[in-house]
C-alpha cells in the first residue's frame, strides 16, 4: 500500500483543485459564450473539463509509478528527482532575469506582492510549455549519465533488461510531462502571454488591454468600427476606448462619422452607449463647399449618446485584433470556422498555430526519446560527447520549429507537415539513435566521420 499512497495523496490534492478551479472556468466560458454565440460550443465547453484532466495527470503518473516494479520506480525516481531539480533550476534562471527587468515596475503597481503573484501565475503555463522540453533534456542525460558512470545500466542489462526496457518508464513519464503541456496549450499557456503582456502595460500606462488599433466592418449593417483600445476585461463591460464608427449605404457612399472617447455595451439591453461623442454628416459633403474632411458638424449630440438595436457586440468587435499567437484551441477553431469563405483572413497563420497547439506538446516525447541513446554511456569516454551532441540537436529542433511555422504560416508548405514537421523528424533521428544503441555501435564516432575534416 506504501506504494499507492503518493497516488492517494496526489489524487485528493488535484480533486480540490479541480472543484477549486472547475467552478469558475465554467463561469468564464458561460461568460464568453454570452458575447461570442458563434463560437464552437463544445470546444468551450469541454475547457473545464481539460482543466480537471490536467489537475489528476500528477496522480496519474503517481499510480503508474505504484503499479510498476521496484527498479522502474527506482529509475523514476532518479529521473523525476533529476527533473524537479533542472526545471526548478531553469525557472529560477527565468525568474532572476525577470525580477531584474521589470522590479521596477512592481514596484509601482501598489501592492507589490500580489501584482507578482498574478504576474508569474498567469507566465506559469506558457513558461512550462516552453521548458519542460528542456528541463526533460538535462534530466534524461543527468540521470542516466549519473547511472552509466556506476555502472548501474551494465548491471541492469545483465539481468536480462534491454535498453528498451530500461527507458520506457522514463519515456512514460515524458509522456505525462506532455499531456500537462496538451493541458495548458488547449486554452491557458497561449492565453497567458496576451495577460502577461497587459499586466505590464497596466503598471506602465494605467491601463489593462486586449487589442489596440482594432478594424472590423459589419457586411450586413454597413458599419465600419475603428477602436484605438479594447480593455482586457471588456467581457465585464469595461469600455472601449477612442471609438470611431462610419456607415455607409449599399452602394458603398459614406454616410456619417460617429466619434466617441469611450464607448460602453450592455448585454442586458443590447444598448451602445457613447461618452463624448460627435457625429458628422457625410452624405452631401462633395455637394458643399465644406471640406471633405472636416464636414459640417451634425446637431449636437447628448452625452452620453445612446444607440440601440445595433447588432455588434464587443466580442465580434475584438476578432480582427486577435493573435493567433495568443488563442488556444477552441479560439482558433471557432475562427477557422467562422472565416471558413472568408477571403481576408490569413487562414494559413491561423491553422498553422491550430496544428502547433497539439503538435508541441510531443516535443517533450521526442526530446526524451533522444537523450535516452545519448545519455546511456558503456565507453570509458564519459557522457561529454553525448551531451554535447544532445544539446546541439536540441538547438536544432528550436530553429526547425521557428522556420516550420515560417514556411507554414507563410504558404510554402501545408499547415499540418509546419506544425509536426519538428516532431517527425526529431523522432526519426532518435529511433535511428535508439536502434544503434541497441547494437552495440558507438554513436558519437560514428557521426563525426560523417563531418568532413
């Protein structure tokens, strides 16, 4: 039973996480689905699911360790405890680096610590998505270099264990560090860059936004929306900033020019509500001697200014300034749905980052499955060799993901072979890694006479 009780443990922690966080993630996505009906449901809907699968994969990987035999914990153990300390290690290199270029501006944000902790809360997912490859890298070749050196793999194979063997509770576990990445990049990783941002530009400027310099043109209203600033929590009905809204008739002449500093919806009444606003008549401007420009001011307008039955609502308003960058899956997918005919829309960035979402996440599986032949050593020459050539494969998966996505985003090559073209290729050359290993053939010396001296 000692065996299953870190599973019990961690099983109990991520139910009261789940009923912690669940509640209100369901809360959120009610609240997003109100301003954005068009959106894919289901992919919204099952966020609060992902989120309770992502606080029980700890205790997953818990009962996978109580279920296997004494030397794969044993090996576990060594490759976790090597994992905790590198990705502990890296995130504390982060957070120095951090610390010391933005102090300054926690420190103006009033309550310095609670600004922190939202700040590296919300910079948690996407900073674990980005270096637990890495921190799996410098675990695989820490412990089973450290194993080597003892002469522990040679024991372990002459009980009757292959390599295969040997690495498949790690590769397990490299496959759980992935699924906690799936997690976070099906919604709250991409997200967390976007806050990270408006965190730092509500210390800087006072204000918290989602999108600046926003374009958007209703086809069936003929209105076309200028907004120089949308507020983060504009869902909560914080207004949007430096409004310009322009009609035109059918036959695409300009109507009138409504400007507003401030502008406010309500859900309830479907009412837009403009503060200091302006409105100019545009239709027999090429009629008068006023100039074009500066046309006659129409009769003066209450303020506030009151709209109603204008069918844009803040949410519609807000996709033309989205990232794809910054949305998760059921962003991108509820946007390649909805701009399935439509001719403007850079569909290629946006599938491209839809493929990545799940494509990434299987860096981690292939990282492991490459330092697992680098990192096991049976020479006397040492782990150095292998280490060295671990950490320049790894580089190279880093720039072929950031040319993939180029070529990808760009057209060049399909959205689908951008995103996994990393993955397949790092995998081919670790099972080609793999296999030499277990034929006994030296790998460090056989890639170097492939090097021209």
């Amino acid at each position: 039973m000692r065996r299953f009780l870190p599973a019990l443990i961690l099983t109990i922690v991520g139910i009261s996480l789940a009923v912690l966080l669940v509640s209100r993630e369901a809360a959120v996505v009610s609240d997003h689905l109100v301003g954005f009906p068009d959106d894919d449901k289901t992919a919204h809907l099952l966020r609060p699911a992902v989120l309770c699968a992502l606080c029980l994969v700890p205790a997953l990987a818990a009962l996978y360790y109580g279920l296997v035999g004494s030397l794969d914990r044993y090996l576990i153990r060594s490759f976790m405890g090597a994992f905790s300390l590198c990705f502990t290690a890296l995130f504390s290199i982060w957070l120095i680096g951090d610390l010391t270029e933005n102090i300054s501006n926690f420190r103006g944000s009033g309550n310095t610590l609670n600004f922190m902790g939202m700040y590296y809360g919300a910079a948690f997912p996407k900073f674990f998505v980005d270096f637990a490859p890495f921190g799996l890298l410098l675990a695989m070749l820490y412990s089973l270099g450290k194993l080597s050196r003892g002469q522990e793999i040679v024991s372990i194979i002459q009980t009757g264990r292959g390599v295969a063997r040997i690495i498949a509770p790690l590769v397990t576990m490299g496959f759980m560090v992935g699924l906690v990445c799936l997690g976070f990049n099906y919604r709250w990783a991409p997200a967390a860059e976007a806050y990270h941002d408006a965190l730092l530009e509500e210390v800087k400027m006072g204000s918290l936004s989602r999108a600046r310099n926003v374009v958007y043109f209703t086809e069936d209203n003929r209105r076309l929306w200028f907004i120089g600033g949308f507020p983060y929590n504009y869902h909560q009905g914080e207004p949007l900033k430096n409004v310009i809204v322009r009609s035109f008739s059918k036959e695409g002449s300009p109507e009138w020019r409504l400007r507003a500093e401030r502008a406010e919806w309500d859900r309830h009444d479907n009412e837009w509500t403009f503060y200091g606003a302006s409105k100019w008549d545009l239709t027999n401007r090429l009629n008068t001697k006023e100039s074009p420009i500066e046309p006659k001011h129409d009769l003066e307008l209450p303020d506030p200014y009151t709209v109603e039955n204008w069918d844009e609502t803040p949410w519609q308003l807000i996709k033309p300034g989205l990232k794809a960058e910054e949305l998760g899956i059921p962003g991108l997918y509820s946007w390649l749905v909805q701009n399935r005919e439509s001719e403007w829309g850079n569909k290629r960035q946006f599938l491209t980052q839809w493929h990545y979402r799940w494509a990434q996440p299987g860096i981690c599986l292939a990282i492991v499955l490459l330092a697992a032949p680098l990192g096991i050593v049976f020479s006397r020459r040492g782990a150095a060799g292998g280490i060295a050539l671990a950490i320049f494969i790894c580089s190279g998966m880093m720039f072929s993901s950031t040319v993939f996505l180029s070529l990808g985003e760009s057209g060049y090559i399909p959205p689908l072979w951008a995103a996994w073209g990393t993955n397949i290729l790092a995998t081919a050359m670790a099972l080609v890694l793999i296999q030499r290993r277990l034929v006994g053939r030296p790998i460090y010396q056989t890639i170097r006479t492939l090097i021209p001296a």
